[in-house]
C-alpha cells in the first residue's frame, strides 16, 4: 500500500527499506525489492536502485540484486551466495572475458564452467566474434586466451607445457623473451626442423606463419639487430627540443 504525506500530492519510497532487505537477507529479486518499497512500477524501484551502490549476479540472468557492501569477492573477483554468482566484473560476458584473459594458460570451456559455476560456451563465442577474445584448438577443443598477441603467446606457451607438447622450461624461456628473440627462435626451430617448420611452429607458438618464415630468414641472413627489438627509424619518432626564443 502506498503512503501519502498529508498536504503532499506525492509518494514517499524510502530506500533505506532497500537497505534494510538486503542486510536482513543479502540478495533479493526484483519482485522482493518492490515489495520492501510497497511498489508495483519497475522504474521507482530502478530509481531507488540507483541511490545504492549495487550488482546484479551473472547467474539466473541478472535476477539477483545486492550491495557491493555485502559481497565478499574472491581472489578472481567471483562470490557466491547459495547457488546465486556475483562478480566484480559485472556480466557473465565481462567476467568471462576478463578470466580468460588473465588466465595463466588461457581456459578451456569447461575449466571456466567449473570456476563460474554457470555455461559459458555462448559467452566464449560472443567475446570471440567481437574480438575481445581468441581461441585455438588444442588438440580436439577450443583454449580460448587474451585478444592482446603477446599475452596470448604466453597463455598459448604455458598449455603447451602443461599437456607436454612442449617441454615446460622451453616455454619458460619463449616467455621471457622479446619480439625480436621469440621471432628468431621461432625461426631457428623452423631450420632444425626442416621442410614444413614455419607452419609446426606457426601452430606450436601461436605466431603468423609469415613471422616464422622471417625470423628463419633473419638468421640465414645475419640480419640481427644487438640491443634492439625494432629497427632503426621503428617505434615513436623523437620529439625534438625546441629552444625558447630570446
């Protein structure tokens, strides 16, 4: 039942009655939050929301409602309440996103499944067609990892040691390197190889083709660059110093 104050031709919704819900039970639905505000109308509890430092869960399509007061989030910025999921980082499609990418080795489907609690195939898919992640299959299923190239090297380098395509102080090495070592490397291996080593490297590092191929002709060249990454003339051109004016 709404309340009127005398001589008022308006409706009064104190929020401290959201407050109230969420302390006396953590989370709430929607319909729960209306009720506490006495309410029928979706915008005055939206409106009262919105004066609450609030989240929604990622779980049971952001139907769950509570204070950033009150959530208690992990070291992967995830907290659970029963069987409700919040995250730090808002939506399933943010929290996936940001999970794979700060993962060490990237994450398969269903090692981020056991980690959120909830399915995340559609999201994965999502973040890679809109390029906020990449995916490689690894053998016969898809590791998905950062839509940034070196990060997902690295990511990519670490799987492979894990499942022993790899040997793990190889990809230790492959980590520390710069762009111009982890091409030269990579090319170096092409040669030991043989014929078709730029495209089993390609595949093994993560890198295009096309850089495997040059750094194999950088060496066979001698074309090394000491104490550089890039070329002379590469990168940010120098601002020059201009001398104030007498």
């Amino acid at each position: 039942m709404e309340r009127y104050y005398a001589n008022m031709n308006c409706v009064h919704y104190p929020v401290e009655k959201l407050v109230e819900l969420f302390r006396r039970q953590t989370v709430a639905t929607f319909p729960e939050l209306a009720a506490a505000l006495e309410t029928s109308a979706d915008r005055t509890v939206f409106r009262k929301l919105a004066e609450l430092d609030y989240t929604t869960s990622y779980s049971h399509r952001g139907a769950y409602y509570t204070l950033e007061s009150l959530a208690r989030y992990d070291a992967q910025g995830l907290w659970s309440h029963d069987d409700v999921h919040f995250s730090r980082f808002g939506t399933l499609l943010d929290t996936a996103g940001e999970l794979a990418t700060r993962a060490p080795a990237g994450y398969f489907a269903d090692e981020l499944e056991a980690v959120v609690h909830v399915p995340v195939k559609d999201a994965l898919r999502q973040l890679v067609e809109r390029g906020r992640l990449q995916r490689r299959s690894c053998p016969d299923r898809y590791l998905y990892g950062a839509a940034e190239r070196g990060r997902w090297q690295e990511q990519w380098a670490a799987r492979q040691a894990q499942t022993d395509e790899l040997p793990a102080a190889v990809a230790l090495f492959y980590g520390l390197l710069d762009e111009q070592q982890r091409r030269l490397y990579a090319g170096l291996e092409s040669l030991q190889q043989g014929h078709g080593g730029d495209q089993r490297m390609a595949e093994l590092l993560a890198l295009d083709v096309a850089t495997v191929a040059r750094g194999r002709r950088e060496l066979l060249a001698g074309e090394v660059l000491r104490d550089r990454v890039r070329r002379a003339g590469g990168g940010r051109k120098p601002v020059e110093k201009k001398r104030p004016s007498s």
